[in-house]
C-alpha cells in the first residue's frame, strides 16, 4: 500500500515548508542524543536546562536555514551543492549557539542559560549526519519506489574521467526520466586507470571489445573530453565505430545551458566530426573593415549558403543589411530567427531576381555597396529536367542582377558559384559557368569590382547528401548511392560562407576564387560510416544500394578546368584561379541571346548553352545526343579529371 501511494503521489514535489520542519525536528532531536551521547546514555542531567535551551537552539538553526536556503533543494536531486548548503546552515547555526552562550555569560539575559561546548559540538556533528543521510536516505527510496515501471536501464560509457566526465556522470545519474547506468569511465590517463569515481571504475580504453560490451549490455558510448583536438577526437571515434553501441559526444563548456550541463545537449556524434580535414579559420580577416558603414545586399538570403551569409554580416558594423528571397516560409524562418538572437538592422524582402522592375526598385530605395548573389537553382537532375527554368534563374537572374550593379555603381559583387561549373556534365553546372563569364565579361567595362567564388558541397544544406542518407536511416533503409566509386569535396556551410566574405573582402576584381576543401569524400565510405554511427551495422541492420548515376552526374567533382592554374593569396584555404581568356564580345551576345530568347524547347536551349561552354559536354543524358551531332575528340566524356594541388 505504502508503494503504490508513493507511486502515484510521487511525482509532485515536497513543500520547502514540509522540509524545513523535518530539518528542524531532526535538529531537536540530535540535540537531545546530544545530551544522552555526553552523559553516556544516561540521565545524569538538569532535564529541565535541556528544555529551556532547546527552542533557542531550534531558533538558532531555523534562522541558519533560512539564511543558506538549504531547504529549498529538491530533496530526491539532492547533489554536492545540497550538502555543501546544509554544512554551511550547521556550521552558522553552531557558531551562533556559541555566541548565544557567550554573550549570556555577560549579559545575562537568560538566566542559568548554559550550553556546553561539547554538546553544540556533538550536535553539529549529528545534525549534519542526519540531515545528509535523511536526504539520501529519501532520494535512493524515492527512486526504487518510482522506477519500479520504468524501462530498462540504459548501461553507458563515459569516455573521460576527468571534470567533464564527472559532470557528466552526475546529469545523466540524476535525470530521473533516462535511469542510466554508467557501467565505467574509459581515459587514457594511466594514473586514473583502476581507481573509482563515485563508485564507478575507470578503465583503459583496451576494454572496448565487443565482447565486454555485449557482457554488460552497453549501448552509448559518451564522449566527455573538453580539451580534445578534432582530429584526435576523430581518431578515437574511429577506433569504437564499429562496435554496436551509439556513439555521442558533450559539446563545449561555453555552450552549456546557464553553466550546467543538460542531457539533452549531449548529441550523437556526427558524420561531419569524422571528415578528415581541419577546421578552417580565418585570421587576420578584412571583413570588418570592408563592411564598415556599408549597405550590403544577399540575394538567396533565406538559402542553406544566403542564410548563414547573412547570420555572419549580421555581426559586423554594417550601415543596412537587404535579404531577398522568393521563398516566403524560408525568409520568415530566418527572420524570427535573427529576432530571437538580437539583430534587427536588416530588411527581409519577397523578391524574385528576375523581375528586373522590382530590383530596379530596389537598387534605387537602398543603393547598395556590396552584393552576394547567392540566388540559384542548384539540384541537378531537377535542373536536367527543366533547363528552361535553370536558365531563367542561374543565367537571366544573375544578368539581372549583374546589370543593376554596374548600373548603380555597386562597389563589390560577389558571385557564389560551384565546382559544377568546371567542366560541366550538367544544366546546372553549364548555367553557373555561363554566369561566371557573363561576370568576366562585365568587368571588363564596368567600375563594379565582380569576383567570383567557386567550391564543393557544403554539408547539411537543403538537399545535400547526408540529410538524405539520415532520413533513409530512419526509415530503416536502404541508403541510396548512385556509384560505389563516386566522390565529393565537403566544407560545412559557416566554413563556405567565411571564405566567401573573406574572398569578397580581399577581391580586387576578375578573380575566381578557389577553396581548398581538403582530400575528396567517397560517398559509399559516408554511408558505411553514418550507419555505423546509428549503432547500426551493413549490411546486417542497413543495405546500402547503388541506383546508378543519375543524368547529368559526375564521378569526380573538380575545382579547376583544363588550362587554369592557381595562384596563392594571404590565406592558405584561397586561390586564385588563373581563367583562360575568352573572346567577350562573342560570349555576351550569346548569352543575351540565350536570356531573350523564348526557347522553351529542351534542345534548342541547351544546344546554344554548349555553343557557349565548349567544355560542356553531357554525361548520362539525354541531351547526349547534341555531343553527338558536335563532337569534341579533345574531352572524352569518360576522362577522369584531373585534381589539382590547392594547398600552394
């Protein structure tokens, strides 16, 4: 009866009132053993003294309690800082008691008013005793009583043993929803290996085996190491992937939630920390002072590249900040987003880049110094399918947008391209090279500075490989690759988006900016390892299944063409891509005529788009059959590119 009361009853919180009264009758009574502990047991005491002097020191105690507020814990969490609150309440109560003694001697308030020292010794002991084992007593009772229903417990690991993994170990004991059982702490650390934390072993790192986790029943494997460097983290995540447990990782002090670790902070560990590449950092950077005062307008703003372009130009002192996007539902995100962190200095705009009038419009209101023309479709095989459309926005829409410019006497316009555009196999990639040389071509008559940026995949963004491969995982697979041998460069998206303001910022005008995105990613090893980092296995749990290349895709990515070289910068993650010449005159005729013209037939737009690109040459595509009529025996359509040394 008593546990089915608890049970139900259990999961409201006592009254600090409630707990203050209990402290206080635990007072009184280790007062009183106070007196039976001095005289051996016995009576051989003035009874009467006792009861005089127990409501001054009850008094004395209410008084410290109230101070400390030891009684406000909650008694079933009760943790180190609870302790330290009541050994700080009997420690003020009993030198008050003193006092209370030492000042009647003079004063003679309270007549016969005497309490021996080695009773409020004694008491203090047996207080701090008692109200420390009561609250400990009622924590471990309540959690038998309650949990009695639960789930299993889940048995984990804690990789650290240090102050991180001991905080960690306190969350996840004391969550009361989670019942983990950490079975041992793992640290490298051979002065730690064998002793106890809190009851718990600290083990060796040569423990993890499958065999030990299988015999305890471990499933997570919690990483708690502040200190740690990427790649060494990397390392020995890679070393434990392969065992059946969930992998997950503490992030940072400074993104503690007030100071304190929450449970639901500690994350899996992401295919992203397991690329092999560092980090990219920007010092020395020129951004602050090419943004000062200035009104700065991205198009794409409310994309995966536009968005976090404008959360980083967000934080420099700029004079107005124009967002334009068609997206309407992605562009109130971003904006309730950039409210709930404290900037306001921007102006959110529904706009589509190929209305000329309406970006007329906006060019004459906001004069803009710098643009960042992120604005693009950019998903191959859709673009493949509608050619029309790629060209209308990735080719007219920058028109548009790079006219008003050198109309309006823009300072500086950025240009985020793609390693697409190297070699194009695709719509899409044929679309933004042609941008790229439309820029060329207006730089060479305008005083608006155009520079060009040119990179990989980023990862996370809208449509990218890994979002896809995590839905597939969900659903129990199976993961779609379209070629076992197929790679791609990764950068993360606040990676690409600083290189980009950092190549606006030191562009002079007519470059092409390369990055380097380290050693190319085999998509199949992606796959393998984000099942492993589900705690899944492959094939056993997930399959992975090869569905061909799709029209338009290539094996290998490239950052330059055949002819282009590098040239190196202050910052050893930039280049500059040394562009063959072109007959510009030529080239912007076409593409006015590619832009005006109404060529809704597949062919006819595609084929004036590879008059354009001579290196445009289609790869598992339907519009192969236009190579065909033109042939180019110096690019033969299985030739693997090419990878340049970007690290000059």
């Amino acid at each position: 009866m008593i546990r089915e009361y608890f049970y139900k009853n259990g999961r409201r919180y006592a009254s600090k009132w409630t707990v203050l009264a209990i402290d206080l009758f635990i007072v009184s009574v280790s007062f009183i053993l106070a007196y039976f502990i001095r005289f051996n047991l016995s009576f051989n005491f003035d009874v009467n003294r006792l009861w005089v002097q127990l409501p001054v020191v009850v008094f004395l105690f209410l008084v410290a309690f109230l101070i400390s507020g030891s009684y406000k814990g909650v008694v079933r969490h009760t943790g180190i800082k609870d302790v330290y609150a009541i050994f700080n309440a009997v420690c003020l109560a009993s030198i008050g008691t003193i006092g209370v003694v030492m000042a009647n001697r003079y004063l003679d308030l309270l007549e016969d008013f005497t309490i021996p020292l080695s009773i409020i010794i004694i008491n203090s002991l047996l207080t701090f005793i008692a109200l420390a084992a009561s609250r400990y007593v009622f924590k471990i009772a309540f959690e038998a009583l309650m949990n009695r229903n639960e789930a299993p417990t889940k048995n984990m690991i804690i990789y650290g043993a240090g102050e991180s993994g001991i905080i960690t170990y306190n969350t996840l004991t004391n969550h009361s929803k989670m019942r983990a059982k950490v079975i041992g702490f793992v640290d490298n650390n051979l002065q730690k290996v064998g002793k106890q934390i809190n009851g718990v072993k600290v083990y060796d790192k040569s423990i993890l085996t499958k065999e030990f986790v299988n015999f305890n029943n471990i499933t997570e494997v919690i990483f708690s190491i502040q200190s740690i460097h990427p790649k060494q983290l990397r390392v020995l995540v890679n070393e434990i992937v392969d065992l059946p447990v969930k992998v997950k990782i503490v992030p940072p002090v400074e993104d503690w939630i007030n100071g304190e670790l929450k449970v639901s902070q500690i994350k899996r560990v992401q295919i992203e920390d397991l690329l092999d590449r560092p980090p990219i950092e920007i010092k020395n950077s020129k951004v602050m002072k090419d943004f000062d005062d200035k009104v700065i307008m991205v198009t794409g703003g409310a994309g995966s590249i536009g968005s976090e372009l404008v959360r980083q130009i967000c934080k420099y002192n700029y004079r107005a900040l124009i967002v334009i996007d068609q997206a309407e539902s992605a562009l109130y995100d971003l904006q309730q987003e950039l409210k709930q962190s404290g900037f306001f200095n921007y102006v959110p705009i529904v706009g589509d880049i190929r209305d000329k009038n309406k970006m007329r419009v906006l060019f004459e209101e906001y004069r803009p110094d710098r643009i960042f023309h992120a604005a693009a479709y950019k998903h191959v095989p859709l673009m493949e399918q509608n050619p029309y459309e790629a060209v209308k926005i990735n080719v007219a829409g920058t028109k548009t947008i790079v006219d008003l410019a050198v109309e309006y006497m823009v300072e500086k316009f950025v240009f985020v391209s793609t390693d697409k555009a190297v070699n194009p196999t695709n719509i899409m990639g044929a679309t933004k090279r042609i941008a790229e040389m439309y820029i060329s071509c207006r730089q060479q008559e305008g005083k608006t500075k155009f520079i060009t940026t040119r990179f990989g995949n980023v990862l996370g963004s809208n449509g990218s490989v890994i979002p896809l491969f995590r839905k597939q995982i969900e659903k129990g697979g199976p993961l779609t690759v379209t070629h076992e041998d197929i790679t791609r460069y990764f950068m993360t998206i606040p990676e690409a988006s600083q290189l980009v303001l950092e190549a606006g910022a030191m562009g002079k005008g007519g470059e092409i900016f390369i990055f380097d995105m380290g050693e190319s990613v085999k998509i199949m090893d992606l796959a393998k390892n984000m099942i492993r980092l589900s705690g899944l296995h492959y094939p056993d749990d997930i399959d992975i299944k090869i569905t061909g290349l799709r029209p338009g895709e290539k094996l290998y990515e490239e950052l330059l063409a055949n002819g282009e070289n590098t040239l190196p910068t202050y910052h050893d993650k930039i280049m500059i891509s040394k562009v063959r010449e072109i007959e510009y005159g030529k080239i912007r005729t076409m593409i006015d005529e590619l832009c005006i013209s109404n060529l809704f037939f597949k062919d006819n737009v595609v084929q004036l788009m590879k008059s354009i690109v001579p290196e445009y040459i289609s790869n598992n595509s339907d519009f192969c059959k236009l190579d065909k009529k033109y042939p180019r025996p110096e690019l033969e359509k299985n030739q693997k590119p090419r990878y340049p040394q970007l690290n000059n």
